[in-house]
C-alpha cells in the first residue's frame, strides 16, 4: 500500500464526508499482470512500457462503488489494460477478472 500512496496510485471515494470506497494499483506490464492472475505468479510494478495496472486493494461496503472506482482508474491510466482478483469473505474460490486495452486494427 505504501507503493499506491507514494506513487499516487490509489483512489478514495467519498459521501456525505465518509470515505466509502478505496482503490490501489501497481502499474505493470500485461505480461506480468496474466502471470500473476492466470497463474498466481508474484506480481511486480514496472518501471518502463507499462501497458497494464493490477488492482490489488478494493475495499468498500457497498458493491454500487466497485465498478466506478475501477473505471475511473481506468481514465487515469489510459491506454491501460486493467486486472484484478476478487476475493470472498465467504470463502468463495477468488473471481480473476481483466479489461484488456484495444488494440487498433490495420
């Protein structure tokens, strides 16, 4: 977390003077970012040819706040690939998600 505060990759939602909703981030590459959804490998921030940021905090009580707070991020990162796990408090096995950028024809 303290790469996401230092690096000012993070987002906090707020309401009526309540904080409702935290995102955090690692900027990466897409090659990285697969590895570590498709095979749990250890995920890493890149330094150069960043095309991919992988979501690794989301926290909020309300299930209304996730997908904003994930496009937005998106509109900071433009041209960015998006990942994420989802974990269950429950026990659920974990729901791996990605928003791949697209990638122009011709």
């Amino acid at each position: 977390m303290l790469y996401q505060l230092e690096t000012s990759s993070h987002l906090i939602a707020g309401l009526d003077d309540r904080i409702v909703g935290y995102l955090g981030w690692i900027q990466t590459t897409c090659d990285i970012a697969e590895a570590w959804l498709k095979r749990d490998a250890q995920l890493q921030p890149a330094f150069d040819n960043i095309d991919a940021v992988a979501v690794t905090v989301l926290a909020t009580d309300d299930r209304k706040y996730v997908l904003p707070l994930i496009k937005h991020a998106k509109t900071l990162n433009p041209g960015c690939s998006v990942f994420w796990k989802r974990h269950f408090i429950d026990g659920r096995l974990a729901a791996k998600r990605a928003v791949r950028k697209k990638i122009p024809v011709g």
